[in-house]
C-alpha cells in the first residue's frame, strides 16, 4: 500500500517513518527530502511489499509530488504572487537540472510580470544555470548608474526568488549601450552590475552567494538590437547551483 506523508520532514521524522524500509528506499527519502520542504508538502513512503519500482522510478516519483506540491502550494490565495521554492538540502537529491528547472517554472510568470526576462542555458540537454535580463526593469538613465522607477521593485522581487531557492549562486553583469567612449561604457557598466550586488544583498541575499560582478560595457548588445539602443543599458543575473 502506498503512504503519502505530507508536512515537513525534519531529520528525526525521517528516521521514524524510514524504519523497516530498505537501505535503498532510505538514502533515496533523506537524499530528496532532507531540508526540502520550504512551502511544500513532501514525502512518499513506500509498503515494503508493495514496492517494486527501481531506484530511478522512485525518484521520479518525488519529483512529480515535488511539482504537484508547489502547483498546489502556488495556488493558495495567501501565496498568490509570491515565489514557492525548495529549501535547503533538495539540489544534492534532485539534482542541478530538475533544481534549476523547478526553479524557472515557479519563477518565470512572476519575474515576466516585472519585465525580467528569464531564460534557460543548456549544456548536454541539461539546465545548468539561469539567467534573468533585467532590461528596462532594473532601469538606468543614460550615463547613469542609479536605479530608478521599477528597478526598485525587480531587485526586491528577484531577491524574493533567490531567497526561495538557498541553494543557488549568482553572477551579476552590468552593460551600457554603445555610446560614447568605450572606457567610459566599461566604468559605467560596472557600477551597474555593483549597484544591482548592493540592492539584492540589502535585500537579503547574502554575500557569499554573490560571485562574479563585473562590467562588459557595450561588447555584449542584446541579440537583433541594434548596439546603440538603450534597452542596452542593462543588468543580468546568472544563476547557477551553489555546488
């Protein structure tokens, strides 16, 4: 008979419930549960008997319940706008791809309701990072490198969303559009990606998780935009798995 157990799973609930299961059904519960369960309800334990599924099939068994849980969790009128996400300790059980994919599902709505762009980056059929383009949301004036207008309210949505998902790091670029002298642009460009580091730590986000920043002035335009536009002058986050 198969037992659902909802509700948070501390270490010490997982060692009740994990007694009289194999060894195999065991690491897979703490591996894909430990820490897991910010805002979700989690957790399928197996009847012995009943069992038959290999490792793999059970695995995926928590990664469905684990979308069937944030759906739920995203549909309840206190959590409505709001970024559901996974605690601490799910990135080693579900692995970089799944992590980063839930993370874009729960995120990607929201984040294009403040006009940041978030897309995937694919190595091997894989997620292996994130990358959120603040342009026109994180907005600067030209030759400036302030935040102004809706850049407030994206750095505190996208500190929200980061502070969801512990187990991530995040690489800040700033860019400038190609006008003017290009040291210029590179100066520019960096106190942009250094303004946007200070919002999201003042926001929470910690310094550790913080690594990269650095300006790349206007060698980087976006894609079918001419160089010279000012959706140029722009930040972008990349996220990426803390391990």
């Amino acid at each position: 008979m198969k037992q659902i157990i909802s509700g948070l799973l501390s270490l010490s609930l997982l060692s009740t419930i994990s007694c009289g299961l194999s060894e195999n059904t065991k690491r897979l519960i703490l591996s894909t549960s430990i820490g897991c369960g910010v805002g979700l309800a989690l957790g399928a334990v197996y009847d012995e008997s009943q069992r038959k599924k290999d490792t793999k099939n059970k695995k995926n068994d928590f990664q469905r319940q684990i979308k069937e849980s944030l759906a739920m969790e995203k549909k309840k009128p206190q959590n409505k706008g709001k970024i559901v996400g996974l605690g601490a300790g799910c990135l080693a059980g579900l692995g970089t791809g799944f992590y980063l994919n839930t993370m874009y599902d729960n995120m990607a709505e929201e984040m294009k309701k403040q006009g940041i762009k978030l897309e995937k980056k694919m190595e091997g059929g894989e997620t292996n990072a994130l990358t959120a383009t603040m342009d026109g949301g994180i907005a600067f004036e030209d030759g400036k490198a302030d935040l102004k207008g809706k850049g407030k309210e994206n750095i505190d949505k996208l500190a929200e969303a980061l502070a969801a998902y512990p187990e991530t790091k995040i690489n800040i670029s700033g860019h400038a559009n190609r006008t003017g002298a290009e040291d210029l642009n590179l100066r520019l460009s960096q106190d942009r990606a250094v303004t946007a580091k200070n919002a999201l730590t003042s926001n929470g986000v910690e310094g550790k998780r913080i690594g990269t920043v650095q300006g790349l002035g206007s060698s980087t335009p976006l894609k079918n935009v001419d160089p010279k536009d000012g959706s140029n002058r722009r930040v972008e986050v990349e996220i990426v798995p803390a391990s």
